[in-house]
C-alpha cells in the first residue's frame, strides 16, 4: 500500500470534482425513523446542504471531518488578490455581506429596502426580494412611487406572500438561484415572516442565522438584507440600540452592520418619505454614524445626508454641563470621571465642542466658550 494518502476532494481540480459529480450516483440512507426506511441522499449542488458544488469552496486541506489548519502564509497569498471593502450605499450597505434593519413597525423598513434593492438593480445585479408583510395593492403602490427603471423591472424577482420559510424547500431554491445570479441582492421582509419557529426560542434563531449564512457562503459577491422589528419596549429607551432587535439573543452578531432605522415625521401630502439610519454595530467596516434618508415619491430619487444621533447629542450636553458646573477649567480625563462615558467618546464629543466653538481650550483643561447668557438655542449641538 501506497504511503501517499488519498488526496482530499478540495484538492481536485475543478474538472476533476465536476466529472466525479457527474459520475455520482445517489446512495440510499437510513432514516431516523424506527421503521428503517431508506431516503435519498440530497444531490450534490446548492439548495441541499450538500456544498460539493459552491463558489467558495474550502480550501485545499481543511475539508472531512477531521479539520486541518493552512498557514497563515498561506492564507495570505490565498486571499491577497480579494476586492477591497466597498459600499452599495455609501457609509449604509456594503456591496457584500449581511445587513440587518432593525426598528418599529410603520418606521419606513419597506421603503429602505426598495431603496436598496433599486440602487443594487440599477448597478446590474440580481435581486430577489422575498415580501410577506404587505397587500398587492400596497405593494403595488409603493414599486410604482419608486419609479423602477424600466431596463431593471426583469432583474429584480419577488416572491410576495407565498409562505417561503428559511430552510424549506422553497428556500432551498433560492439558494441554488442565488448561487447562480450576479452579485445577487436578497432582501427578506421579515424575519419574522420567514423565520421557521419561534423567535424567541434559541435553536430556531441559531438555525436562522446558520441558513443566511449558508445562502451568503453560495456566492460570495451576494449580500442579504434582514429587515426586523423590535420591541414597543426598547423602541422607547434611548440611546444607542445595538442590542435592539427582537427575539433570541442568538440574532446578535448575525450581521457584518446592523442599521436602527427610525421614521423622521414629514407633513400629509409633502411626496416624501424620510427615515434616519443609524449604525449600530459594524464589522470590518468603518462606523459611519446616523444619516437621513429623503425618498421623494414618484421620481424613487434618494437623498442622504449625516446627521447627529440621540446618543451623540446626549454625549455633547454631559460634556457641557460637565464644564459648566466647574469653576476650574475641566481636562478630557476630569470631564470623563464626571460624566461616567467611555474616555474615547469623551474625547471625541470634546473635540467636537471645540469646532462648533462652544468649547475652547484653556491650560491643560476646557472651559466653555460663551457664557450661559450668550449661550442662545441655536448654539446647542
């Protein structure tokens, strides 16, 4: 017998793994049941957990059921030639990845992820589209306000109250579907609406979580937008809402950037829609804080501009009372003790002070800028 062990299937050649898929023929199981009943092994290929034929394949060596390490080396030259970390819309949606949108029912979710998927199709890329929550009528409604161009209405498939339940059949589809499109956008809507079980249960929330994955690792130029509610609850605390999202605390950390969305109040009748986003939680992408988005019905036209979040402005006026109620000027340290923040945050939101001009610097410390008299409302951050 040969000392040279077998080689590993993720060592072939792509023909090689290709003509063994070929040649393959399904070998029969033994089921669970205690009746013995023989069940057909899935194909090979996307859609039946069997990742034999996947874009992302594992690389060489660490295939089987006995896990073998790669080198740091080598994962070096594997991926050194991977695309730079880039945004669909910038500073919001990456072009890859997972996005979950977490905020209150009637905050503008449906129209975020129109947005999306109307910038992602208008870019060329495939989106699929799985809505659960809305009527015909409304749904209708809403795709014509965000005027589609006519050459994207093909590109872009929805899957629109037909009871698709992530890790069904149905989503087995969209997964060998996703696996073949380009650059492809799925957008669920929502996670509720979708989601197989209770939310509240841990194993069902795991396994929610393990199937975005698995539809992420079937192409890995695709992107997958989550949109979820949270509680009346949390919808009325302050602060920043990383933690917002409804259900297990198995969702938490699901999503390479989680967005609190919140509905900005516009006049009956204005033609607009507007919704500020806010990155809680961002991965391997750079937190870009809270933007505004303006939607202007009819034309689909989106405007996006920064803006201060609640937790900033809360940060900025601690600062300022912190210094106000000193006689002696305050260092970053001092004010940091006082307002009982993270010193960096402090450090920032002093920093920022200082360029609205409402702080100024003096010795070693901060005093305020203008006195309380001169301190008018426009000058609040």
């Amino acid at each position: 017998m040969s000392d040279e062990r077998a080689k590993d299937p993720s060592d072939l050649s792509n023909d090689q793994v290709d003509a063994a898929i070929e040649n393959r023929k399904p070998m029969p199981r033994r089921s669970s049941k205690r009746s013995g009943d023989a069940v057909p092994v899935p194909a090979l290929g996307l859609g039946t957990g069997n990742q034999a034929r996947s874009p992302l394949r594992e690389p060489p060596g660490t295939a089987g059921t006995v896990p073998r390490f790669e080198t740091f080396r080598a994962f070096l030259e594997r991926t050194n030639d991977l695309p730079p970390m880039s945004w669909l819309i910038d500073g919001l949606v990456p072009t890859v990845g997972q996005v979950w949108v977490i905020a209150a029912p009637g905050s503008g979710k449906t129209w975020c992820s129109f947005a999306i998927a109307k910038t992602a199709a208008v870019d060329g890329r495939d989106v699929f589209v799985i809505e659960e929550e809305h009527s015909e009528r409304g749904l209708h409604d809403r795709l014509r306000n965000m005027a589609f161009p006519d050459e994207c209405l093909d590109r872009i498939r929805l899957w629109h109250r037909k009871g698709l339940k992530v890790g069904d059949s149905k989503f087995n589809a969209l997964v060998t579907a996703f696996a073949s499109a380009d650059r492809p956008v799925a957008i669920f809507d929502c996670l509720a609406a979708v989601l197989e079980g209770n939310e509240n249960e841990t194993q069902d929330a795991s396994r929610f979580v393990d199937h975005m994955k698995r539809l992420l690792t079937s192409n890995p130029q695709g992107l997958v937008l989550v949109l979820h509610h949270v509680s009346k609850g949390v919808e009325r605390a302050e602060g920043n809402m990383a933690m917002a999202g409804r259900g297990s605390s198995a969702f938490n950390g699901a999503a390479d950037i989680e967005l609190r969305q919140r509905k900005v109040t516009t006049p009956r009748g204005s033609g607009v829609v507007k919704f500020t986003l806010e990155n809680t939680k961002s991965r391997e992408f750079e937190d870009n804080g809270t933007k505004r988005v303006t939607l202007t019905l009819g034309t689909g036209e989106m405007e996006i501009e920064a803006v201060e979040s609640p937790a900033d402005t809360d940060k900025a006026n601690q600062v300022l009372a912190a210094i106000r109620g000193s006689v002696e000027p305050l260092t970053k340290t001092e004010i940091t003790n006082v307002v009982k923040r993270r010193k960096d945050d402090v450090g920032k939101a002093v920093d920022q002070l200082v360029e609205q001009g409402l702080v100024r610097r003096e010795g070693k410390g901060f005093v305020l800028a203008k006195t309380d008299e001169h301190l008018g409302a426009d000058d609040e951050p």
